[in-house]
C-alpha cells in the first residue's frame, strides 16, 4: 500500500514538473498493463526493451507474466523514477536515458531486440522526438519483432509506423483512466 501511494505521488510530481513527457493522469491500469504484456513473446532469447516505464506499472506485469529480469531492459528519462525503478525492481537493467538515443544506450545488446513495450506518450511529444524515437525502434528490433504501444484516445495514428513495420493489432481498454487503445506492429523488413 506505501509503495501504491509512493508511486502515485512521485507521479503527480512528474506531471507537475515534465506534464509533456509524462503525458498521463494516472500510472496505467492492470488492466492496461496486461494487455500490453500480452503480446510479448515469450518463448524467445532475445530482449524485451520498455521504453518509459515510469512507476514501473506495466515492468510488474512484464515479469508476472514469466520473462526473466535478465531479459529486460528498461529506458526511463526522468532520474526521479529511474531512482524508484531501481528500489522497485532490483534485478532488472534499468537504464536511465532519452529513447531517442535508444541504439547508443542498448549497445551492443542492439543485436538480439526481440520485443519493444512502450509507455511513451506519442500525443504529447514533439513531432520532431516522435519521429527520431520510431527510426530508433525501427533500427534496434529484429526483423519478426514485436513492438507493442498504448496511446491514450481510441485511435492510434498508424501513421507513425515506418513501411518496416506492419501493424498486426488494435484493442481499447477501457479499464483505464483515461481508456487507452493498445497497438501491436511487427517488423518485416530491414
Ligand atoms: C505515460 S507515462 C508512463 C506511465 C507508466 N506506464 C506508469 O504506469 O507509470 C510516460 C513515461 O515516459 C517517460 N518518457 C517520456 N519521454 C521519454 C523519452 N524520450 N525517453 C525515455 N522515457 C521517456 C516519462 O518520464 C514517463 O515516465
């Protein structure tokens, strides 16, 4: 219960100072973060990347759902909740950086990316960072990778996808604050 309220508050925080880069009410729903975490694969080596992962909401679900802490990288901006992340899940590789510099910041991990999750909020972030953030998913993730964003509003502009990615799936979740619609892409092509 400390650690809901912990979160929470840090959240707030984050809104008051960085509300562009946080671009969210609330932390995200379990019933958000499951429906990510659904389609992560699970069988593979490869790593699992979340981007944004702030309280660390959907990074419970990714691990309840059975990937290893070693499998997962995480890439948060803000060093407030990069410190939380880091109390919260000690076994995980938690990187504190932009996702824009996301290739310089993966290493040479860059070569076996199976799986990106993100928090990120599209809508809220300059065009110009949105832009440099796809060709940077669109670099790292394997070909057959999967690459799994919530956005909040119904609809997901599939315009933000490269021709690299094909966009396999789209489901609302309304057990969210506000309803948040969950998009899965794969990539085809180098
Ligand atoms: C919508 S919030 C994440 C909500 C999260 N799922 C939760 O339940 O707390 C977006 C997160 O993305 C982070 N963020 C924003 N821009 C970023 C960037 N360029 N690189 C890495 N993280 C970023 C913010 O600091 C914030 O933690």
């Amino acid at each position: 219960m400390r650690t809901y309220f912990k979160a929470n508050f840090l959240f707030l925080k984050e809104i008051l100072t960085h509300p562009r880069a946080i671009g969210a009410a609330f932390p995200s729903s379990k019933y958000l973060a499951r429906a990510m975490v659904a389609h992560i694969p699970k069988l593979g080596t490869g790593y699992v990347v979340e981007l944004g992962p702030g309280t660390g909401a959907i990074t419970k679900q990714i691990l309840r759902s059975g990937i290893d802490s070693k499998r997962l990288i995480v890439v948060e901006i803000s060093p407030r909740l990069v410190k939380h992340l880091k109390e919260k899940f000690p076994d995980v590789n938690i990187v504190e950086g932009n996702a824009e510099n996301l290739d310089t910041l993966l290493g040479d991990k860059i070569a076996n990316v199976d799986c990106i999750v993100s928090s990120l909020p599209l809508k809220s972030l300059p065009k110009s960072t949105v832009k440099n953030i796809i060709s940077k998913i669109d670099k790292v993730l394997s070909i057959g990778g999967v690459y799994i964003q919530f956005t909040y509003g119904v609809f997901f502009q599939k315009k933000v996808l490269s021709s690299k990615m094909q966009h396999i799936f789209s489901k609302i979740v309304w057990w969210n604050f506000p309803p948040a619609a969950v998009n899965v892409a794969k990539k085809i092509l180098f």
